[in-house]
C-alpha cells in the first residue's frame, strides 16, 4: 500500500518521512524488515504516569468562540462540525509530542479500513487522490466533483454510507473522471496501478465499482433480501469464499484481527500482523501498514510513563505477533486508570461485519479534561443509587460492584470506525462470551459534545423549540448535552439485568432494544434531584428545558434521517419519538407564528410516558422476549410520515443541519529541537477538510 519507509530509532531519536504513498493495495503477505525496529531510549528515566483527576484545576487556556467557528460547511448530507482542542496546550513538551506520535499511529492504520470495507475500497480513493494532486489544467467543475467524492470516501471509509450500507457514487460523468484520470497520469502522477497494470485496465475495472449504483449496491444485503448466505453477498472484504454455514464447525484463533478466506477447500486465517524475523513469525495481511503504526509506537515509548510504556510494548507486540491474549494484556491495563494521554488503537470495530466477530482498524487519540472528568467521576459514585431509581423491579436491576471508569477526554484525532463520523463517547465494547457484561472504562469526548452543542443543538432548539422555553433551553443546552451523555453512554447502556439468553435468543433485535434503553434511561434520570445535588444540573427548570430540547432533537433528527438507516441507534430513536407522539401523545407538532415547532404539552405525561416505554424495554431484555421486541420495532422503527415533514426539513435545512455530522480534526504539527529531535508539539484549527484527507494520506 506504501512505499516502504525505513526508520531507525537509535537513542530516543525519530525521524519522519514525507511523500505521497505509493497507494499500492494491501499484500497478502509483505516482507519482514530486515532487521526488527529497536526500543529507542530516553534521555532519563520516562516519569510515572501521574494523572489525577479528583481536584482539577481551572482551564487556564479556554478560548471564547462564535457558533460560526464550530461550522465547517457540509459534502452532500453530511454537516462538517470542527473541534477544538484548547487545552492542548496544558500538556507537558512531552505529552504533547506523545500525542504527535500517537496521532499518526493512528492515520498509519488508516487504509485498512478502506480495504476491509471494500477490495477496491483503497484503489478507488488513491485513483481519485492522484487526479485531485495533479489538476493543474482541470476543469474547475470536475475538480469540485472530486473533492466532494473524496469526502465522502473519506467520511465513511469508502463508497459505502456508513449509516444505511447503499453506494454512493460521484456526481460526475464517466467521461470527465477517466479524462482527469488521464491528464493526471500524462503530467505525472503515482496513480497508483499494480505491476504490469495499465491506466485503461484500472479504470475500466474501477468503472462498475465507481460509476454503477446498481453494482454491488449494499455493503451488507437487508437480511429479508438475502436469497444466498449473508456473507458471500456482503461487499466486506473480511471473508472470502466463507458462508456461514461452513463457519458452524470452525474454530476460530483470531476472530477479530484476521481475514476468513478458502484455500483449496479448507478454511483459512490471514492474521493481521507485521511478523517477526527473530522468532520465525511470517509478516501476515496488512504486515507495511502495521510496522508503520509500530514505528510511531516506537517513537511514543521514549518520552511515555511507566505504565503507558508497557501498554504500548504490548500493543507493539500485538501489531507484530497477532496474538489476541497480547491485545487482552493492553485492554487490562487500559481499564484500570485514567491517563493523561487517551488512546485506543486496534481492530475493535465490530458494527460492519455482519457476524460481529471481525474487527475494523480504528484509532482514537485524546487527552483527560480534568474538569469534566471530576464532574464524571462524581456521577459514577452514584450509580448504584441511580440504578435503584430506575423503574422496573429489583430482580431486573444490576448490582454494579465495581463502577466503570469515566474519563472526559478532548478528541485530537479519530479514524477507521472511531471517525471522522465520532459518536459522544468510546468504549471497548463488552464481551459477553467472556463473561463481561458492561464497559469497564468509557471515554467521554467532551469536544464532540461542545462542538455539537454550538453547531447543531443550539440552532436547532432556537429554531424548533416553542417561544415560551426557548430561553431556558438555550441556557441550559450546555450542561444538559454533557449530563445526558453520561447518563446514556456511561450508565443507561449497562443498567439493568440482561438474560444470560439474550444475546442468542434476541439476535439482531438485542442492539435496538439496547439503544433504547440507554436513551431511555438518560431522559428518565435527567429529572432525578441527585443531578442538582451533584452540581451536574441548575435545577428543576433544567430537566424540563432538556426534555423540551430532547424532544425537538428527536423530531429533527427523524425527519432529516433516512429510511434505509442500519444503526441500531437511528432506528431506537425512531421508536422513541414515534411512541411519545404517536401512541402516548406526549410530544406535539404545532404551528406556532407560522412555523411548526416541537412541544411537550405536559411534562408529567411526558415523564409516565418515557417510564412506561423504559420498563418495557427493560423487561424485553430481562427476559429475552424477541417476539415483544418485533413487535415494538415493527409497529415503530419504521421512518415516520408526519405531513409537516417537509416543512421541518426545509427550515432545518436552511440552519445548515444535515442528516450525519462528520468532525474536522485538529491538525498537530511537531517541533524539532536543537538537537534535531522533536522536543515539542503546537495545535491549529483551522485546517478545511479535504486538505486533512489528502495530508493523512500521505503518513
């Protein structure tokens, strides 16, 4: 996939290389290096790591921003939404320099993921990357063309929507993509094409795949579209010549870092690692891109504390070896405490693969916000008391024992299934099959959250909430975004007892109800007393403004979502708000001066409302009742047809709102010493989005 980079590490020194990748596809199996990368040695002894989060000290560095500057346009439906990362700047030299390293560890992995969403997932982006690099004499139409495709392959991975699994294709003929195509190729340009390949053979191969809807037109079939098996009609690249049935007797060594292919009738694992020449370890599938995410490991190790050290070692030893207990080893460590420099990088996303087994390649980096960390870790000292306000009956309710970690942490950088499309909160998702039943440690990005508040949420609640609370709403937004995503992400996902039968009995029907509940059980506890007592919410006045709120987000949401929606999370929300309005009539369109806003008529029926769906829930799940959850998502989860859609569509519209939210990340530039070695690291936001992509591709 790249042009292989050698790197010596000698003495704590990194040196880093440029260049736009060769944009070669994934080998199967690459050399080894020639020799195995050294530990590179710190000037002193790394310091332990220290991190506290129990008596935060004020933000000595926090910037006074319009609404304006969280906004960064929109691709097509997508609201691009930019983060700031402020506090940046408290780190020390060397966490900041850390956090380089990391960053770029984690864009190293970046082209696998597109090419396990798709075989031709990579050769599509690097072919569209290549034209947009040489477009000197092009036509500035079929430029624009471009840069829009790209980002949209760079916002969901690949040509796949990342939220219903259709195929997009450019809003471009043919004609003028192979005729850039071609120009680019006459002035130069690396486009990337296999050994003895020619221009005219890669782009009539790539022409189905890019220009035909029709062709391979979802990621993963609807199951009631299925007429062979589900993975020989999926479009991932995670299996090959599998079906499922051939999968009954097979036992897997490497579920989530390996692909499944047949090799003269037998089932075989391609492991996902580098390989090891000293213990006779052959380099596997992805073996250049995962010593690249090494080698910025390796430049992490020298300036990290003791613990973060031996994390790191492991996930090196993990990248090289495959072995899934090493990864165990890392994910132990990483649950245990809170660290100043967040990260998480591996194959951990299950949402694509149909069997949930096999892992997408996803990083995400970030650092503690002690503020918002201390305001978490007084949240999760009561949980067992939220758990016992909860309304279903005590042989349905958790005993918690040990809380999970909370962690407020500031976004610098996410990719693969962690973003650029990021959800609020990060975690490890639970194994079941092991005996884990809940999250052990949860990264609340509170960027994400702010950044959503002022470019989606307080727009949307001037625009859709009723006159008479907006003001109220608008107050109290902030704090209200950050209570509910911690109630939902932190607590409502792993609240309540879960039949041991569930995850067998209720199939795919367990992520729905699952979503509901979380969301369920953050709109119920908002009203509990404990959130003021905390310091968490002003008051009783802010319950009501956040319901209000909630319910206008709802109703946008659904009305600007799409039909064809797979997540689990989009379809729970449509139950939600389509039982309140629909079936308990808590929640109400009115026309009000003109336009149509949201209302909650009565917030005690709203609240007897949410109580009764939250219990149903619940109860679906403490019993594995498939057949009640069909029937609540059948007679709910279907998109909605309320005539004053359009009309909330067009107004939503005009505000700038769009059906997915995709984040444009900080861009963290390295400082070189005297020495010549980086001894620090500054942060700028000003980066547009199109220019990130083409700059990650390069790394």
């Amino acid at each position: 996939m790249d042009c292989t980079r050698h790197i010596s590490l000698l003495c704590g020194l990194v040196l880093l290389l440029g260049g736009m990748p060769g944009c070669k596809k994934p080998a199967e199996a690459d050399k080894p290096p020639a020799a195995p990368e050294p530990v590179p040695a710190a000037d002193e002894e790394p310091p332990e790591d220290d991190f506290s989060y129990e008596q935060p000290e004020p933000d000595e560095v926090q910037v006074e921003r319009d609404e304006a500057s969280y906004r960064a346009g929109h691709v097509c439906d997508v609201q691009l939404v930019r983060l700031f990362a402020d506090g940046f700047k408290r780190l020390k030299a060397r966490e900041r320099v850390m956090a380089y390293h990391l960053a770029r560890a984690a864009l190293a992995g970046r082209d696998i993921t597109f090419d396990q969403v798709h075989r031709s997932g990579l050769d599509v982006r690097c072919l569209v990357e290549s034209i947009l690099e040489n477009t000197l004499d092009s036509d500035p139409k079929t430029e624009s063309k471009l840069r829009e495709y790209l980002l949209r392959l760079g916002i969901h991975s690949g040509f796949y929507d990342r939220s219903t699994g259709i195929k997009f294709v450019p809003d471009l003929p043919c004609e003028r993509f192979q005729a850039a195509a071609h120009a680019a190729n006459a002035a130069g340009a690396k486009m990337g094409l296999e050994r003895g390949e020619s221009l005219e053979e890669r782009l009539a191969r790539l022409k189905p795949i890019i220009f035909d809807a029709d062709h391979q037109p979802r990621l993963v079939p609807e199951t009631s579209q299925v007429k062979r098996d589900i993975l020989s009609a999926s479009a991932l690249n995670l299996y090959r010549g599998v079906t499922m049935r051939s999968l009954r007797s097979f036992e897997e060594n490497y579920s989530r870092n390996s692909r499944l292919i047949r090799v003269d009738g037998r089932l075989v694992e391609e492991i996902y690692r580098s390989g090891d020449k000293r213990r006779t370890i052959p380099p596997g599938r992805y073996a250049s891109e995962l010593r690249r995410v090494n080698r910025r490991l390796y430049g992490v190790l020298a300036w990290a504390g003791k613990t973060q050290r031996a994390i790191l070692a492991d996930l090196i030893e993990y990248f090289r070896t495959g072995n899934p207990r090493t990864f165990d080893s890392v994910s132990r460590e990483w649950y245990k405490r809170p660290f100043r420099l967040e990260f998480m990088i591996g194959f951990n996303d299950l949402s694509l693969d149909p069997r949930h087994a096999k892992g997408l390649f996803e990083g995400l980096v970030g650092y503690a916000n002690e503020p918002v960390s201390a305001q978490l870790a007084s949240l999760v000292r009561h949980l067992e008391y939220f758990e016992g306000q909860l309304p279903w009956p005590k042989e349905q309710r958790r005993n918690w024992g040990a809380p999970p970690l909370a962690v407020a942490v500031d976004l610098l950088v996410a990719t693969g299934g962690a973003g650029p499309m990021c959800n609020e909160a990060f975690s490890l998702a639970p194994d079941r099959d092991a005996g884990q039943e809940r999250a052990q440690k949860v990264l609340v990005l509170s960027n994400v959250i702010e950044a959503r508040t002022r470019a989606v949420s307080l727009p949307l609640a001037r625009e859709f909430v009723p006159a008479a609370v907006r003001e109220k709403v608008c107050e109290h937004l902030p704090s209200v975004a950050l209570v509910r995503v911690a109630l939902r992400d932190l607590f409502g996902r792993y609240s309540g007892r879960t039949d041991p039968r569930a995850k067998k009995s209720l199939r795919n029907v367990m992520p729905v109800m699952e979503e509901i509940k979380a969301e369920l059980v953050s709109w119920y506890l908002l009203a509990d007393p404990k959130l003021t007592e905390l310091g968490m919410l002003p008051g009783r006045d802010a319950s009501r403004a956040a319901w209000d709120f909630l319910a206008a987000e709802a109703v946008v949401e659904e009305v600007l979502s799409s039909s064809d929606s797979l997540r689990p999370r989009d379809i729970a929300r449509r139950v939600i708000i389509r039982y309140l309005m629909e079936k308990a009539g808590a929640v109400r369109l009115v026309e009000q001066d003109g336009k149509t806003v949201v209302v909650v008529p009565d917030h005690a029926v709203l609240r007897q409302a949410i109580e009764k769906l939250l219990k149903r829930s619940q109860k679906i799940l403490s019993a594995a009742e498939r057949s009640s959850g069909l029937r609540l998502i059948q007679r709910y989860g279907s998109h909605a047809s309320w005539p004053e859609m359009e009309g909330i569509a067009g107004r939503a519209g005009e505000l700038g709102l769009r059906r997915l939210i995709a984040y444009v990340m900080p861009k963290i530039r390295p400082h070189r010493g005297v020495s010549g070695r980086y001894e620090d690291a500054s942060i700028s936001h000003s980066e547009e989005l199109g220019r990130q992509f083409l700059r990650y591709s390069r790394y």
